[in-house]
C-alpha cells in the first residue's frame, strides 16, 4: 500500500513539474478533463439519453480519441472520424441488404468474405505514403465500422436506426472536441511549426558564433557551452516538423496564417536548416581536431582567422536577420543587405586563401553554410 | 460514376504495387482481415454471442486497432489494452460503488468530477517522455475505459456483468491479435532494427567509396550516383529507430534475440552512424567545391589524392566488416585488424599533410570519420 501511495505521489509530482514546465500541457489534460464531463451530460439528461439510446458511449469514445493536443490534430482526427464513420455505415448497409437477401447458409460467408476484404484492401492503403499521412486515423476507422455494422447485421434487427445514432452521437462528439480545441486556449500546429522555424535559426546562429569564438580563442579543452550544443536539436527536427506541417494543414485561417498557407515550404526550410546543421557539426570537428593536427602555424593562420570571424559573425547576422523576417512574416531588405554582406566577407576570405590556402576546411564548410543561407533566405517570401 | 471507378482501379493499382514492393506489407493486410473473419464468429455462433451478450463488438474494436505491423507494436498495444482496461474498470467500479451510496442530487457531481480530475490528470502524465515511449496506448484506454464505465453507471444496472464481459471480449480480441501477428509470418521489431542498422553501415560505406571515387576521377558535373546518395537516408534514420527499439523492448525472446537484448545499443550505434552520415555529407560538400575553388595544383594534389583513396577505401571496409559482424551477430577480428588498417593509413595521411598541408578539408573530414567509426565498432559487442 505504502508503495503504491509512493508511486501516485512520484507521477503526481511529474505531472505537477509539466505543468510548470509548459502550463498549455496542463490546460490540454483539464481541456480533455472538462470535454469529457460536457458529454457525461448525456448520460444524466433523460432526454437526450433516450434521443441517442445506448449509443451515447460512442461520443465518450470520440472525445477521447479525437481531442489531440493541437487544434489541427484535432481537426484530423474528427474530419476523419465523421467521415469514415459515414462512408464505411453507407457501404456496409449496402452489403447488409445484399447479404439479408441470400441464402441463410451462405449469409455469415458473404458477411466475413467481404469485411476480409475489404479489411485487407484498406490496411494495405495504409502503406501508401500519402494516405500514410493524412487520412491514416480514417482508414482504421473505416474498417472498424465497416466490421462493426456488416458483422453486427447477422444479430441486430434494427440496424439502419443503430448506424444513424452512433454517426449522431460521433458527430457530436467530434463537435465538442472541435469547440473544446478551438475556443479554449487554442494550440495551433501551425503557429507551433513557425515558431519553432524562428528558435531553430536563432539557434544554428548561436551556434555558428559559438564555434567561430572557440575557434579563435583556441578553446579546445573546455567543455562546449550550452550555446554551442543548440544545433543539435535542429539536426533531428525533420520528424516533428514533418507532423506538424501534416497537421497544421488541415487547420482554418488563423491570425497571420490564411487558407492556403504555404506550410510545405516550412519542411524545405527545415531541410535547408539541418544541412546547415550538418556543416556546423562538421566544422565544429574540424575546429577541434584542427587545435590538434597542426597546433603552431601563427602568421598564415592570423589573418585567416580574422576572415573566418568576420564571415562567421556575418553568417550569425544573416540567420539572425531571416529568423526576424520569419518571426515577423515580412520581407525585410535587412535580409538581402546581411547576405550580400555576408558574401562580400566569404569573397575577401577566399582572396586571403588563394594568397595562404591553409585552413581550407573552415572556409570550405562557411562556403557550403553561406550557400545554404541563401538558399534559406530565398524561400522566404 | 466513372470518376468513382477510375479512383478505386487507381488505389486498387497502388495496393497491388506495394504487395508487389514489399510481400511481407500484403501479407499485413490479409492478416488484418483474417483476424476480423475469426472475430465475427462470435456473432455467428449463437452459444458463443449469448455468451458475451452485445459485449462481441469490442472484440471486433480491439482487433482493428492493436493488430501492428510488427510483433512488438502488437504487444505493446495488447498488453496496455488490457492492463489499462482491467485497472480502470476496477478504479471506476470502486467510484460507482460510492456514487450511488451518495445523495441522488450528487452523484452526476461525483461521476463527472471523477472523470474530470482522473482524465486531467492522466492527459498530462502523457507528456512524461517515458510514459509517451511506453505506456501512451494505455493511458488513452484507461481514460476511456474509467469514462464509460463510470458515468454509464448512472443509467446501467448491471454494471458489474457489463464490465466483465467487457474484459473478456477484450482478452478474446487481443488473445487473436497476437497469435495472428506472431504465428503467421510474424515481423520482429528488433529483427527489422538489427537489418536496418547492418543495411545503414553498408550505405555509409558505399558513400564513402562514390564520394572518394568522385575526388579522383575529378567527376564534378556528372550526376551524384545512386550510391552516394545511399546516405542520405541515414541523415533522417533517428524517428524510425527510436520508435522500432521502443516497440523490440515488448518482443518475445526469439531467433537470435535473447530476453533482455540491448535494444538500447542500438540507438546509440545508429547516433554514431548518423554522425558519420553528416560528416559524409559535409564530405561530399568540400570535394564539390574543392573543384572549383582551386582547380590545379597537380603535383601536391596526387600524392594525397593517393592516399585519401586510401584512407576512403580502408573506411569502407571498416564499415563492411562491421556491417558484416552486425549481420551475423558475432565479433570478428577482422574488424580490429581493418581499424588497425585505417588507423595506419590516416597517420601515413597526416605525414603527408604535414608536408604539403593542402587538401586539409578531407582529411580533417576522414579523421572526424575515422574516429567516429572507432566508436561505433567500439560499441559492437
């Protein structure tokens, strides 16, 4: 016993610490909490309770399943719930009436025949990957009540009746959970994907200012600071930028976002930002290795150094410039003013190089990087 | 009505490619729809259907949602399912026994209140990261199940018997569930985590050899071969690795993979690969701007070009043998002597550099690769 009090008290505490961590966690477990307590009113009303009969449990199943953290989540699910719910009843009433029309003795074959069937179709599909993506949650739903209501023919009398109540009482739910989700304290996927684009340039910039400095003081031994271990996380974005970007495409207009938002273009940008992550992890290699293999080469290195400083600072400058645009959603000319700034640093280094042809690398990867920048900016309208 | 047509033969055409594609994905779908056949039976059998009552569609329920792709993802589910099931229905039992002792004005205070706090607080412990890796499924099925059975026993009365049977369709569902997934033609987690890991070193390696072979033959404008690009998907490898460990943790001992295999390692071997992906691509970056950067500077150039190739190719073997050793699940000394090998050839390569110092880029590149390849044999057992 005093075990388990323990216990609760342990996970008590951690969902006590998430809560203060990111109070929007906390408002989605109490948003979950209060959608639940609005559709047990159906149980306590007489009234609405004998309207939908025993089928008042599928809109406490929907409410659970359908409210997803974010608001496109959310959307997702439900469009996809009403949606399979409704075509899979249509469809498997059709195959109900064929079926109550046959021979007695071949009706349970005809029944399970078709739900292996099309069971089997669907859960192939599932492997394409575009309906992998955005209609994965209806397919399942599809079989499920495609089996449900083909199989439950064989046994219940009043089917048409059933089937009506239950896309009721799914579409009421999915109704709750879409106020629930919208109106109170809304998460937006795509406000969340934008933002994190914005952090993640701040952060490669961070980065990329961090390594230049340990570079020229010839900071080898130190541990690296926090400031320069911010890329790391840009380099394994791609899964949650890619759901996000699923998600928020099925949200409606919301503040700066319209109908047709580009969010297919957040993913170019992010691919774009890991490649500059890769180039920085492999210059922060070199910058340490490099201490290592040739550690005394003071009079060429000098002044390249100070190339690299400069080119470094400007590249900061240039991510920092396009994670205010994005920020912002403007264009700003302070953009195009960095990178040709930028490029007229990378230039004047690569004269020194061609003078000293040492330290390559560095000037190689900014090279790669500053490409990359532009790249990066370009695609920002 | 023709569109309706052309839509269908065009998903039944994609169906049909990924069964051709990938046998094992097909022979998913059938397995989904055998499952479903075997659970209508209930409904066909009279002694079996009065049984479980109107309780069989949650048969049918579980067997869409908890038949995965692979064993592991099965288990995972089915074990939550019914763990989560039994223990909210026992939570919610406990409540309703003390709601309906209480005032008749109260209880739907008592009820949803209960569903209020306990949902609350369950969606936020979702946030823990382990309890997302491990017990996500579950937590989504006790909220639903302590929802229906609490506030449903305001109008049921025979609640107890309802939540029995309840159990054990549930038990009957995932009790197919798994001999299905796991008897006919089972798909392992760890097995398809150990391939995919032995197949991402072999691209890696096929990386380096194109990337080396493109820097001697000086092939800058061709097209980047199909074998360079193998890589790439090691870039990205970390979402689908993570989740493939998480779902190994729940499989059976079998084949090869004994009860506690250190599925763990496995993402560790896969952050080490992914280092040396970006230092690939970093790679491939240098040795195409190297062209054009300093065109010719033949004499210096050779000798290192030589032994780059070196280096590469002893790189490559490296990651073969390792591939290989990975495969059949034993540690040979091959691999040492071909470290030993590489070791050789990247200090006879910095002699060199330490003459002409140009080409600086990839043999800082190659060492970083070096060194990571160090650890990941290192970390092969």
């Amino acid at each position: 016993h005093g075990a388990r009090a323990w216990a609760s008290s342990v996970l008590l505490l951690a969902v006590w610490r998430i809560g203060a961590d990111d109070p929007r966690r906390a408002v989605h477990g109490l948003k979950v909490g209060l959608a639940l307590a609005l559709v047990s009113v159906f149980y306590y009303t007489r009234t609405l309770y004998d309207g939908v009969g025993g089928a008042a449990m599928w809109a406490v199943l929907t409410v659970v399943v359908v409210l997803e953290y974010t608001v496109g989540g959310c959307v997702y699910k439900g469009l996809n719930r009403a949606i399979a719910t409704a075509s899979a009843a249509v469809v498997a009433l059709g195959v109900h009436w064929i079926a109550s029309k046959s021979d007695d003795k071949f009706e349970p074959f005809i029944r399970s025949g078709s739900v292996f069937l099309l069971a089997a179709a669907a859960t192939s599909s599932r492997f394409i990957p575009t309906v992998k993506a955005r209609f994965d949650y209806g397919v399942t739903i599809f079989i499920l009540t495609y089996s449900l209501v083909a199989v439950s023919g064989y046994r219940v009398d009043a089917l048409v009746s059933m089937a009506e109540q239950r896309v009721c009482t799914i579409s009421i739910g999915v109704s709750i959970c879409l106020a629930v989700s919208a109106l109170i304290c809304p998460v937006w996927a795509g406000q969340e994907l934008h933002l994190a684009t914005a952090r993640n340039m701040e952060k490669l910039a961070g980065a990329v200012e961090a390594c230049e400095q340990d570079e020229s003081t010839n900071n080898k031994k130190q541990q690296p600071s926090s400031k320069a271990e911010g890329y790391k996380c840009v380099l394994n974005s791609k899964a949650s930028e890619d759901s996000l970007s699923n998600l928020a495409r099925w949200e409606p207009p919301h503040g700066g976002f319209g109908f047709r938002h580009p969010y297919g273009q957040y993913k170019n940008v992010g691919a774009a930002m890991r490649h500059c992550a890769y180039c920085v992890e492999a210059l922060t290699g070199c910058v340490r290795s490099a201490g290592e293999v040739h550690p005394a080469k003071a009079p060429g290195r000098r002044q390249l150094a100070n190339a690299c400083t400069r080119v470094a600072a400007r590249c900061a400058r240039v991510l920092r410039e396009a994670s205010g645009s994005v920020r912002s959603m403007t264009t700003s000319r302070a953009v195009d003013m960095a990178v040709a700034d930028m490029n007229a640093a990378v230039e004047e280094m690569q004269a020194d190089l061609a003078a000293t042809s040492a330290l390559m690398d560095a000037a190689a990867q900014l090279f790669t990087v500053t490409s990359l920048l532009i790249e990066v900016s370009s695609r920002i309208e």
